[in-house]
C-alpha cells in the first residue's frame, strides 16, 4: 500500500473509531477490553477471509499477517472456537421482527386485498398461531407486550383484536436489541465498501452505496427535513419489502437450499457544522 493510501486509510479509520470510542466509554467499555476484540477480529480475518488456496490457514501464517506472535493468534482461535460466530448471529435474530414480517407477508394472516389483518390473541389465524409460527419458542403474550411497548401493535378498542400500526420492529433506547443492529448495520457497511474498493482487483460488479449530504442547511428547515426524510425512506423500505419479502424461505415455506443474506440499509444522520480555530467550517 502506497503511503498517500495508507494517510488516506488512516483518517477514515479516525473518522470511524472517534464515534466509536464515544459510544463504548458512556457504556464502560475501557481500551484493553477493546484492544482484545480487536486482536480477535484480525485473527479470524486473517484465518478465514485470506486462504492461498493451497492448504488451511496456519497460526503461523496468520502471526504473519497481523504481527501477533503465535501464541496470541492461537488464544484467539481458540476463543473464536468457543464463540461460535454463526449459531450467534442466528440465534440472536430478532424473534419480534420475525412475527412482524410473518404479519405483514404470509396470506394467512392477510386481508383479501394483501394487507396485514385484524387478528384475534388466540384461535385459527390468531396472533398466537403467527407467533408460534414465526418466533420458535417466545410466548405470544411475551411478543405482544415488547409490540405494544414500541409502538409496533395495538388493540382495536371495540372488537378487541390486534392491529398492526408499522411493518417494521424497531427496538426503542439504548438496550441490547440496537446494540445488536449497532453491530449488524455497520458491519453490512464496512463489507460493502471493501467489497467497492475491491472491485477492480476481482473483476465483481461494485454493490449499490450513495449518500446525499449537504453542510451548510439552516436549523429553521430541520423538523421538515427530519419528517419528509423519514416518510419517504420508510415508503421505499416497504415497496422493496413488499418484493423481496415473499422471496425469504421462512416465509414462502420454500425447500432449503443455497441462501444470500441481502437488505438495503437508510440511515438519517445530522451533526451541528463546527468551526476550526482558523475559522472555516469543518
């Protein structure tokens, strides 16, 4: 890597760690604890992302690519062993976005016109059969209480029935679940733009990855902004949702087979444009 490349790699590696920093230290997250996850990441990377085809990865060779010695890599490997990476990131999808996508994609539990329906909390076509359906071992009051707390369902005052107010579950505060989508959204970013930055080498086609920013936007315009931003992002969202959803095995009850784990992620950002000491905008 040229040293213009690497200056360059450097300031973006500033530009994330800096957030990033913040958000582990008001959660007690002090450096060390940090220093290890990150020795591990290299470890796997290294172990998994960089075969040369001809023989497994090596403790060796992987000291090499991250300058640990041997004996660390070999901690490491053996803590990714016990962490079983794959069956986490299964185990830890989200039961309650399950039960809402089943809700808003499978006919059972659709108006004629395709549209989520009223359900009744037991019985043939209930709330409790999508649950039981949809979220493996989760009680269906358990799902419905965590529905109704973020806003995602309601009870229909007269009939009693259950009605679905958004198509999507989004966690509300800084608990566990957005942590868990912390981690999913911006890692799916960071392999998206290596996948970019990467295609002139493989020859593959550059993923799909824009961003429309302005700086200098007065404060007076912000509420329409924040509202128009939201509405219009959440309506693509759901036109995409509503092709690609029917397509998911878990809900087209299609054979098992080869599967691609594919989204788009929207994300709203604003920040307040501060002055260097010279005094221009940065």
């Amino acid at each position: 890597m040229t040293a213009s490349k690497t200056q360059f790699l450097h300031r973006a590696l500033f530009r994330i760690l800096r957030p990033l920093a913040r958000l582990l230290l008001r959660n007690g997250v002090p450096y060390g604890e940090f220093a290890e996850l990150v020795k591990r990441a290299y470890v796997e990377a290294a172990l998994e992302d960089f075969p040369d085809g001809r023989r497994k990865p090596t403790d060796s060779r992987a000291a090499v690519m991250t300058g640990l010695t041997r004996k660390e890599v070999r901690k490491q490997r053996e803590l990714l062993a016990g962490e079983s990476p794959v069956s986490e990131r299964t185990s830890h999808a989200n039961r309650a976005s399950r039960v809402v996508t089943g809700w808003v994609h499978d006919q059972s539990y659709q108006t004629g016109k395709g549209e989520p329906a009223l359900l009744d909390f037991e019985g043939e076509s209930s709330f409790s059969e999508l649950v039981r359906k949809y979220s493996g071992d989760m009680t269906p009051r358990a799902v419905l209480d965590e529905l109704q707390r973020v806003g995602v369902v309601a009870v229909e005052q007269d009939s009693g029935r259950l009605v679905l107010k958004q198509r999507a579950y989004v966690p509300a505060g800084d608990n566990e679940e957005m942590l868990q989508i912390f981690g999913e959204d911006v890692s799916d970013l960071v392999a998206t733009i290596d996948h970019n930055l990467m295609t002139r080498e493989t020859g593959q086609q550059p993923l799909f990855q824009r961003t429309l920013t302005y700086s200098d936007v007065p404060p007076e315009v912000m509420d329409e902004w924040r509202r128009r931003a939201a509405k219009q992002s959440q309506a693509l969202l759901e036109e995409l949702d509503g092709w690609l959803g029917p397509c998911d095995r878990g809900v087209s009850g299609r054979e098992s087979g080869e599967s691609v784990r594919t989204g788009v992620s929207i994300f709203y950002f604003e920040e307040p444009v501060q002055a260097n000491k010279s005094g221009d905008e940065q």
